[in-house]
C-alpha cells in the first residue's frame, strides 16, 4: 500500500478555526457546513463556484444535520435550529438544552432528531410538532456522539463513560437493550478524539474506534465484538465513514492520515496525508468524499477513489464484515423444502385462475400463442392437435387422476412447519466461538480462526482428567462429552464427505482414538455416546449405531422424519422426528426408545408431550436413565414407565416461570438446561435477554424438582398454614410418588444393588410420611375434613399396618373419634385381605 499520489484538491476556507462540521442532504445535491462563526455554508454538488451563506446563525456551532429540505445545527448557547434548504433562511428552534450541544442525527426518514447535549438525557423530538419528545435515560454521564440504524429502530449514543448503549425506539418510551462496554475510550465532550458508532449500511453492525486506535465492528443483534480493522493508525481516531454500499471505510487520526479500508478483507487500499481532519462525509451516490479540518477549512475531493478501488464502490449492497457471517451461512442440518413433485416456477403476479370447466381450461392453450400456427382449411389433419377425423383430441386436457405436470399451480403449495434438528448441550456461534458441548462432565467449546479451529475440553473434576486442546483442520460443529472419552462430528466440506472422530480418555493401547466417514451426501444432524454405544443421525434419516472403538453396529431409516435430535444412556438410545401434522400446522414431535443390546423397541413412535407452538430445546438422560426433555415454554418434562410398551407418559418436574426467585417480576431471566442429577434440575441462568451462554465460562445453579400441583392463593405472611402447608405436602406426595415408581421402573429392569434397594425401602416410607404429614393438617382443620383425611389413609401403602396404626393414633389425638373408628375398620380390611375387592 502506497500513499496516493493523485492532484490533490484545494483547500476552501470554510470557517475561522476551531471545531468545523459538515453532513451531505441525502440526495447529494448540495453540502452544508458550520463552524465557530455564524455563517452557515451551503455548497451545491459539482459546482465551484461561491456557496450559499447564511449568515445570521447561531455562534460555536457544534452539530450539524439536514435533510432534503431542511438542516438543523447545534451551538453551545444550547439551542438546535432549524433553518430551510430552500428558502435559506430560518425557520424555527427546534429544541433548547440548558447545557451546550454535543451533536445532532436525523432518523433516516427525517421526522426525527436525535439531541446530545451536556445534560445526562438525550432528547429524540419530532420535527412537525416539537412538544413530541422522547428521552434517553440510563446514561450516568453526557453523550458525545449519536446515530441511528439504517431503518431508524435503533439508535447508538457513544457516552462519555466509554460504553456504547444502544436504544430501541417505540412510540412510548425508549428502551434500552443493550450496553456495549470496553468497545469506545473515556473522553470529553469538546475533545476532537473520535467515539461515535457508525452504522454500517445493512444495518447488522456498527464500528467505533477503540482505546488502541483500532476500527472495531459489533454486531448489533448480540453485542458482539466481529472484524477488526487493525495497524492503520498511530494517533487517535478523528473520523470514520463508510460506503454507501458498505464495502469500504474511510478513517481520519490526529497522525495525519486518511485511510481507506475494504470492509471484506479489513486491508488498507490507499492512504491520504492530510493533517488535522476532523469530521468527513462520503457523497450518498457519487465518487466524492469531503472533509474539513481544524482549521476550519473544506476539502470537496472529487475522484476519491482510484480506478481500481472504484469497482468496490459500484458493488450492490455488502453485508457488514462478521467473523461467521449468520446469512452465509447453509446449514447442513436445515431441512429441504418439499416440492409435491413439481416445481414452484410461478409468476409473482399469479394469472387469473379459471372457474372449473372454464372455457381456457376446455379449450387449452390459446391459439393466438402459438408461433408455427397453420390452418388447417383442408380438413387434411396436418394440423397438430387434430386427429385423422378432422375433430380436436383431448390430449391438451388434464387427466382424470391429476393435473397435468405441463401446468403449473398458480399457488404455492401450503408446507408444515417443522421441528428443525438441533445437537443437545451445543450453542449457535456467537462471534467467533460458540460451545459444542455443556454438561455435568465438563464442557468442549471451539474457536474459529479462519484457516482451521482450536477446540478446547475441560472438565470439572481434574482429579480425573485433564483438560486439552488442540487445532482442528476438520471444523467439527458438534461434540459430546462423558467419563469415557469426547465425540466429535464435522458436516462435509471442499469435496469431503461428513466424518466422526471419538477420543477416549483413558487406554492401555497406544493409539485407541478413531475417524470414520459417512457415505457422500450424507450430513451429521446430531450424535449422543453412552457408556456402551454411538449413535449418529444423518440427513437421510439414518440412525447409526457405533460402538465405542468404532465398529459398525446397526444402521436403520427412522419412521419419523426428518431426524430432530438423540440421546443415549447405557444401552438405550432415545431418538427424536417429526410425525403427522397437527391442527396447528405444525408436526407432532415423535420419540422411540429400544435397548440395543437386547434389539427390544421400548416405545415405538410415541408422542412427546408439547404445548402448541412449543419446542424442545433440550433431550438428555437424568442419572438414573430417565428420558428428560426441556422445551421452550421454560418447563422440565420426565418419561415414566418408558420401560413398559405404551405405559410411558411425560410428568412436569419443574416450571422454571413458577421459580419462587421470579415471583416479584423484578427478574427477567431464561435458563440453559444442563442436565438432571440427584433430583435436581441443574441449569446456567442467562440473564439481560440472551437465549444461550456465552464466555467467560457460566456457572452452574441447580433447582429442586417442584411438581406444579396447585398454587397458594394466600402470601407467606398469612395466619392460615394449613392453605400455605397443605399445597406443599401435596406436592411432596405427587413427587414422591413419581420418584419412587422411577425407581421401582429401574430396580425392576436391572441388577439391582443393595443400595438401590434400601434406598426403595426409604422412598416407600417417605411417601407415606408426606401422607401422614397431611393426614395431620386435615385433622387439625375440623371434623368437616373427615372423608379427606380418610381417603388419605386408603393411598397408603403399609403392608405391616404400622402406618395405619399411626394415623389412626393422629386422629385420636385430635378428637376424631368417627375418623378413628372408619381408619380401624380400614386396617381390619387390610389384614384380612378384603381391601377393594371389587
């Protein structure tokens, strides 16, 4: 990169000196410029002669903005002006400040003004009726640049405390929705050091100069940091504009230098030495950049742009320069879009359609249409179409089972909406690094650095494993993680087909690590590893069956289709698809669970239980092997009695909206399902809006199960326990009740230890305390609460009668001598055996 050696253009002498500004109308038809004097400049594109001066303006202009009809500059009296583009003269005062002006910004469809001033809050006031005002709070110190987004929905203000907030406007009251901190420097607001957030042109990101007089890019759906533009500059950033079309950037430093940028490769195409600069505009349709200096004096450099950078400038639209551009990307796991055998090849402006029977559908294609038209005046049936009778055929008709593949529907075809795959535990990528894997083990996340990936594993027991890192030319996109070892799977790329590397953690080999490919034109969607198996699903709906070093096992075509997701635990591999459409034009979520081993089908296309519109956002195994699914309604779904063919059914454990922590509605946070252990539904709390954690690495919380059985209706505060006790020890019956059939489901299936049998043994007797338990609060009540507290007594489970005997000592305590009496007959039945006979 050399510097440019092209006439350079003259300097105009604008302004006395001091702080001088400029702005383009959005047509480009004229330039306006202000500076410490009161004469406002007005120059007209492509001319060189004298520009329009108004010269009774405010002094110490410190902003400048316009339109195509109208500009409003700031000084530091506190005023905003307003004055006409085509009369030239002054109009009105838009606003006043008690504090002077820092800068102004138009909302791209000019009925809005942005205000920056001294003050903390920033004024947005409507330019047809000035008493509209919305303010920008939240900002602990003045603003000392704004801009809006592209469409106007947004707006930046760069603040003097070196944090970028990022308002959303509405037509009540702006909300803050995000800060962007570490991104600007610290500076003053009469400072000539630059910290405004530009936007770039498609609206998907802004760049701001940072402390070490870099370019940095943020993306503004997440706030994160993407491309950088790097090395350019050795003094502070002055100034930064980009393209019209966003392929390139300019920026001016207090080093003297201007320097044009190519937005995709972040290089330096040219430099300009120019001194002092300190606010540039680029011309919204033409090779022109303008730029005044300190000084106060206007450049008008008309040819900016060499011939071979200007092809750059004559490019449609480019897209804002991201680390992983999310709109280049084609994921190999979204799902094709059906065709119904044919072609969508319709116009936009559809053709009339016919009634049925219609004359052009009798008729056909209209003769009129056809360029090798012959009359047939002869009756000698040359004519096509025409049979030897000298009578039309009926080969232009549809047939009688269908429509004619040569006419095209004029509709599109209606399509389902579908579940679309997903791999458990994994996020989407967010900048340049995205997680792989997130469970109970440890975590594997992954960097891109352009050329080749670094994955990194660690774990949360070291005194086990070791943590390790290494580079990866493959580009795996999923991972799973265990005691055992660390899965991998990478979609096909630059002619190579999908492939699957596992590395186990431990081996008394030398080498025990594998690789294998997939079949060309197949695409992994998701893999699970268990303690004995792999399991693979591809983009045809195979279901790939490993063992743990790599031998083929089983391959089979899931029923349910397209493939969603997979689990495994042990020997049992849990499979996800999409079913039969549903009357909300949606697919039923279908499961199907079977022991490998054994090759025994435990439920077979079964349906997971889902509210309208709701997705699951998570499938694992709990510890003990129980299928668990998370959706997107915030609620923890287990399978009981999924051992049993058609027994299983799902139970909500948890519904995190009921978290006692949300129930002053103070807190707005989500959570990440992790995993469920221990009766314990362990999860990342993400907060501030984000759908997925991010680094640094999250910590772990964890939340007991809570069966949502009922709901107080009176505050902790009231006198009356027995409405605040009795829900509570309902719904440590229900949860009791459902662990201990878990458990009887497990010990019933497998090698039951000595453990898990005394630990049965326990359960039994807690579920029957819980009654007991609520036995009492029912006697407490009254004699009225007597057929209840019986019919507790009958869901006892005491085979020794001792339980009985309790409860009828508990309503002999309290006086219940009816209730005393009909639990004694209850416990006479029992011992006799004629309990429930019928």
């Amino acid at each position: 990169m050399a510097a440019v050696t092209q006439q350079r253009p003259r300097a105009r002498p604008a302004h006395p000196s001091g702080p001088t500004f400029l702005t383009y109308t959005p047509d480009g038809k004229q330039l306006v410029t202000a500076g410490s004097n009161n004469v406002v400049r007005v120059y007209a594109t492509g001319s060189d002669g004298e520009p329009t001066n108004l010269d009774d303006c405010q002094e110490n202009n410190t902003a400048i903005a316009a339109t195509n009809d109208f500009f409003l500059t700031g000084s530091e009296d506190g005023t905003v002006c307003m004055y006409s583009l085509d009369t030239y003269t002054y109009e009105k005062m838009l606003t006043r400040c008690t504090l002077p002006i820092r800068d102004i910004t138009l909302s791209p469809d000019g009925q809005w003004a942005a205000v920056a001033s001294d003050e903390l809050t920033v004024k947005v006031v409507n330019i047809a009726d000035t008493y509209k005002v919305l303010y920008l709070r939240d900002m602990p110190k003045p603003a000392k640049h704004l801009s809006f987004d592209p469409s106007g929905s947004y707006i930046a203000a760069s603040c003097t405390d070196g944090i970028v907030y990022v308002y959303k406007l509405s037509t009540e009251e702006p909300e803050l929705v995000r800060k962007v901190d570490g991104l600007i420097r610290t500076l003053d607001t009469e400072s000539e050091s630059c910290s405004r957030a530009v936007w770039h042109p498609d609206g998907r990101a802004f760049a701001a100069p940072t402390a070490t007089r870099d370019i940095q890019v943020v993306s503004s759906g997440d706030g994160e940091r993407q491309r950088a533009f790097s090395g350019g500059h050795i003094g502070d950033v002055t100034a930064l504009v980009w393209s019209p079309n966003g392929a390139l950037l300019i920026t001016a430093a207090s080093d003297r230098k201007i320097l044009l940028w190519d937005t995709k490769t972040q290089k330096t195409l040219a430099t300009y030495e120019y001194p002092s600069v300190i606010n540039m505009a680029w011309h919204p349709t033409q090779n022109i950049v303008s730029f005044v200096t300190s000084d106060g004096e206007l450049y008008i450099y008309e040819s900016f742009l060499q011939p071979d950078t200007f092809a750059l400038l004559q490019k449609p639209m480019q897209p804002s320069p991201y680390i992983r551009d999310p709109l280049a990307e084609t994921s190999g796991n979204a799902s094709k879009v059906l065709t119904n055998g044919f072609k969508d090849t319709s116009d936009s402006r559809a053709k009339r359609r016919g009634t049925p029977d219609s004359l052009d559908d009798i008729l056909g294609p209209e003769l009129g249409d056809e360029d090798d038209f012959v009359s047939d005046d002869d009756g000698a049936g040359y004519l096509d179409g025409v049979n030897g009778f000298g009578k039309r055929s009926n080969g232009h008709l549809d047939p009688i089972d269908g429509f004619n593949s040569k006419r095209k529907p004029t509709v599109q075809a209606w399509q389902p909406r579908l579940h679309q795959s997903f791999q458990p535990g994994s996020t989407p990528w967010r900048g340049n690094r995205k997680y792989l894997c997130l469970n109970l083990t440890g975590f594997v996340w992954t960097v891109d650095q352009d050329t080749h990936h670094t994955v990194t594993v660690e774990f949360y027991d070291h005194e086990y494993h070791r943590d390790f890192h290494f580079t990866d030319p493959y580009l795996y996109d999923k991972a799973c993680l265990n005691e055992n070892g660390t899965l991998f799977s990478c979609p096909p790329a630059n002619g190579n087909p999908a492939m699957v590397f596992y590395r186990p953690h431990e081996t008394w080999t030398t080498r025990a690590d594998w690789r294998t490919q997939l079949p060309v034109g197949e695409d992994v969607t998701s893999i699970s590893l268990s303690d004995s198996y792999i399991v693979v699903t591809t983009s045809i709906n195979y279901v790939r069956v490993f063992t743990l070093y790599g031998t083929p096992f089983r391959v089979y075509r899931q029923k349910s289709s397209p493939i969603v997701t997979c689990a495994s635990w042990r020997d049992y591999i849990l499979t996800m698809g999409n079913g039969p459409v549903g009357g909300d034009g949606s697919t039923k979520l279908l499961y199907t669970i079977e022991n490998v081993k054994r090759d025994e089908v435990c439920q077979s296309e079964d349906i997971v239980a889902l509210t309208e519109g709701a997705q699951v956002k998570s499938v694992f195994f709990s510890d003990n092997g129980d299928p668990c699914v998370y959706d997107s309604t915030g609620v923890l779904l287990i399978l009981q009695h999924w051992r049993s063919p058609g027994q299983a059914r799902w139970v909500p454990v948890l519904d995190t909206t009921q978290l006692e922590r949300l129930a002053s509605g103070r807190k707005e946070e989500t959570y990440w399902p992790v995993a469920v252990a221990q009766e314990k539904f362990h999860c990342i709390i993400l907060k501030g809006g984000d759908q997925y954690p991010y680094f640094p690495k999250p910590l772990l919380s964890e939340f007991d199960f809570k069966i949502p059985c009922s709901s107080a209706t009176l505050s902790k505060d009231s006198e009356d326990s027995a409405v605040l006790e009795g829900p509570k020890l309902e719904e440590s019956f229900v949860r009791g009740s459902l662990m201990l059939s878990l458990l009887e489901d497990l010990i019933s299936s497998t090698n039951a230890t000595h453990s898990q049998r005394t630990e049965l043994s326990r359960r039994e007797v807690e579920v029957n305390k819980s009654l007991l338990q609520l036995l009492n609060v029912e006697c407490r009540e009254g004699e009225d609460r007597g057929m209840k507290a019986l019919e507790i007594v009958g869901l006892m489970k005491d085979p020794s009668g001792k339980m009985v005997e309790a409860a009828g000592k508990v309503a002999g305590r309290y006086g219940r001598t009816v209730l005393q009496e009909k639990i004694g007959e209850l416990a006479e039945k029992r011992l006799l055996g004629i309990e429930d006979e019928e």
